[in-house]
C-alpha cells in the first residue's frame, strides 16, 4: 500500500486525495476522512451566501442583506436597522440595554444600577412606580424580620409603615408597629402605633386640612409636648399669631381680637369633651406701627355652671390685674404691700378730701349680672363716687358681655384706695372734734 503523503502547512478545509481512493479534509486539528458521497460542495455560493466554496460569505438572513463584513466579535449581534439591511452591533457598555429608538438599535443606559446589594437610579429626575392594583408596596427589610413598607393602602390612603404585613398583621409580633398616614378621603395626616402583639392602631398624633394639630394620647396616658431650649438663656416658646386678611396678605390686629388661646377640656356627660378653662392674649387696640396694646384674660366656669365666661380676670396693658368675683385674697390675708419710699416720690403734697367728701358716699349692696344667683357685693356706684372722688374713677374698654363680639368702650373702674386715705383725714377731723368738745366739757 502506497503512503499517505499529507500536504505540510494546510489550511482549514484543505483536502487531500489520497492513493488508496479515500479523500482527507484537515478541520484545523486533524486529517479527517471524508465519506463518499458526503464531500463538501464546490463552486460560486447561491441563496443567502456569496463567494465560492468551500468558504463562502453570508451576505443575507432570509432574505435581507448584511449590512457590515467585519467579523462578529464576542458580544456582537446583528440588528435590523432598515429594510432589509442588517448591520452589526457592537457589545455595549455595562448596565445598558438594546433598545428601539424608532428607526435604529442602540444601546441605552438602564434605569437602575447594581453594586453588591445596592440599586441605585441611573437618572435621579425619575420618579419610580409600583405596578399593579391599590396595595401596591414598597418592601425593606429581610424575609424574616420586622419590614418597613411604603404602600398604597387603599385607593385614597398611602402609609410609610414598620412591622405591618398587607394583611394588617405584624412581621414580628414582639415587636410594636408603626404607621405614618396620608389619607386623601379624610384629608387628614396622622401617626399611629400598635401595641406589640396588639390588635388596635391608637392614634398619637393627627393634622387636618385646616392645620388643626392634636394629640389624642391612649389609655392610661397623659401625653407631655416638650419644647427645649439647649445652650441659650431661653427655653422653648409657644406662640401664637393671629392677623385680619389672608395668610398671602396680612392686614393690621383689631381691638378685641384673640392673639392666642389655651384652653382646659373635659368630659361632663356622655363621650363629649367640653371647653370650661380658657386663657386668652387679647388687642386692647386696633393695632398700628405705634401701638399695639394687649391683655391676659382668664375665663372660668363658676361652681354649677356650664358657662364658661361666667367669671373672668385679666391683666391690663397697663400692668393691672381686675377680677369678677367679690373677693381678692392672699395667703396671708393681709394688705397688699407697693413700693412707697419718698425717694420714689415727687410733687408730694397734702391730700385735701376727708370728712365732708365720706359723708356724701353712698354705699351700696348689689350682685353681678354675669352672676344673677351669685353672692351678694358690697361697694359703690362709681358713676355717684365720680362726682365727689373723681380720683377714684377711670375709664377702661371691656366687653359688658363675654359674648359680645367688641368691648365696650368709657366702661367705669373704682379705685378706692383714695377713700381710704381721705378715711384718715375723716378721722383726724372727728379727733378733733371730740378734743374740743372734751375741752368746752372741762
């Protein structure tokens, strides 16, 4: 038998006829026998192909033409981008997709990017949605703990909750849960809790559409709102603004307005909480750049009323306090004590009213209007001590009322400290009197 003289140096699909008959076909590694019949074909390439064979070029894929004649590297892809033409596309960068933009392929970065476990937006003007229907939500949190979720609870109420399920339940049931919701129904804004293991969601704090704030508490509990003031020599402040006009366009405070108001509730009957304390700021003046006066006015419910302006005391803008009831005491039950060193004192002189001006006061009984069943006072008419003490009488504005909308303006006030001090001259007088009666007797 004849020896097989392969040829040196062949190159892919390279054959060989060799002397028994038999044909060779070198695949890059080794000579193989090509079975009769079976020879690869020969000759210029149809259809889809074009050059000749036994190494042909694909021109077209069914039908359309191939757009590009470098070779497909690892990652490339052929995209149709016209008709028919197929062109080559390179491998793109990472974290980007092949995408459409109406007439050509291109790679587009994708909205989202990973690194470890973080997924983070590649475009921060994008706003991220949840498919799906009304509980759609946002999970944090692993498989087995407690989660937090931010969830569309139903078709008018998103929730930022913790330790919630979307069944209502409790990942961790030894842990308490948490809620922060937006309500569009109610449109109100609200903070609840469940107990740990609890089956009730109490609400601690609640906002309305009108700005009401408030602080329902829960059983057993009575709510404490702290403000500090840390590293100054003030503490915190609560304070309350009130202007006429519209919030965009304030306009000046009026005579009687309320600038701020606390207020004490209970519960007298039933579930109904009612309003019976009451500490008001209040305008004394329509306010200016110039002026602006102001009192403190205390409301009080009397003993067996319901009425909660039937009694009242105020501070004045001029630093005095008034009172409605009969009697103002002291722990100690003595006289009020004020600065009276003479060197505080100018224009000093002597005070002329004694005897003849008591003998014209007219002292009289009375009881209040604001307090019909009251106790009966004792006192003066300040519009008769006018005329013989006008010392003793000024003017004020105040509401006669609690339920009038103004004050009333030139309403009297009595000062009787001047009675007393011409009660002493009164006295001198009749001392003397007696003296020269007991005199003339001797």
């Amino acid at each position: 038998m004849a020896a097989l003289d392969f040829p040196n140096s062949p190159t892919n699909g390279q054959q060989y006829a060799a002397p028994n008959g038999a044909t060779y076909q070198w695949d890059g590694v080794v000579w193989a026998v090509v079975p009769v019949g079976s020879a690869p074909p020969s000759g210029p390439a149809g259809g889809d192909l074009t050059g000749t064979y036994p190494n042909p070029t694909i021109a077209k894929l069914a039908g359309a033409a191939v757009g590009t004649t470098t070779p497909l590297a690892r990652g490339d892809i052929l995209v149709a981008n016209g008709t028919p033409a197929l062109t080559r596309v390179a491998l793109g960068a990472a974290n980007t997709a092949l995408q459409s933009n109406g007439t050509d392929a291109v790679w587009s970065a994708l909205p989202w990017s990973v690194s470890g476990a973080t997924l983070t937006p590649t475009d921060a003007t994008k706003s991220a949605a949840v498919p799906g229907g009304t509980t759609a939500s946002y999970l944090i949190g692993g498989a087995t703990t407690a989660k937090a979720r931010h969830r569309l609870w139903s078709t008018n109420v998103a929730e930022w909750s913790y330790n919630r399920t979307d069944a209502d339940a409790q990942d961790d049931a030894t842990k308490p849960s948490w809620a922060m919701s937006f309500n569009a129904t109610g449109d109100t804004f609200g903070i609840f809790r469940k107990a740990a293991g609890g089956s009730t969601w109490p609400t601690l704090l609640a906002i309305d559409n009108a700005g009401n704030l408030s602080v329902p508490g829960i059983d057993g509990g009575s709510p404490v709102v702290s403000i500090t003031g840390i590293g100054t020599s003030a503490g915190g402040k609560v304070a309350g603004r009130q202007a006429r006009g519209t919030l965009a366009s304030p306009s000046p405070t009026l005579s009687g307005d309320v600038l701020a108001t606390f207020t004490g509730s209970g519960v007298g009957s039933g579930a109904t909480f009612s309003e019976q304390a009451i500490w008001r700021a209040e305008a004394t003046e329509n306010w200016t750049a110039s002026a602006r006066g102001t009192r403190w006015v205390a409301y009080m419910t009397p003993i067996g009323s319901t009425t909660v302006t039937g009694s009242f005391a105020y501070f004045d803008s001029a630093g005095s306090l008034f009172i409605t009831g009969p009697t103002g005491q002291k722990a100690s039950g003595t006289t009020w004590a004020n600065p009276s060193d003479p060197r505080l004192k100018q224009d000093i002189a002597p005070y002329a009213a004694g005897l003849a001006e008591i003998a014209q006061l007219e002292p009289i009984t009375y009881r209040l209007k604001a307090q019909p069943d009251g106790p009966l006072c004792y006192g003066f008419d300040a519009e008769k001590v006018r005329d013989v003490f006008p010392e003793c009488v000024s003017e004020t504005s105040m509401k006669l009322d609690p339920a009038d909308e103004e004050p009333t303006p030139g309403v009297l006030t009595f000062d009787m400290h001047p009675i007393l001090v011409a009660l002493v001259n009164a006295v001198k007088d009749l001392a003397a009197r007696v003296s020269a009666l007991e005199g003339a007797a001797a």
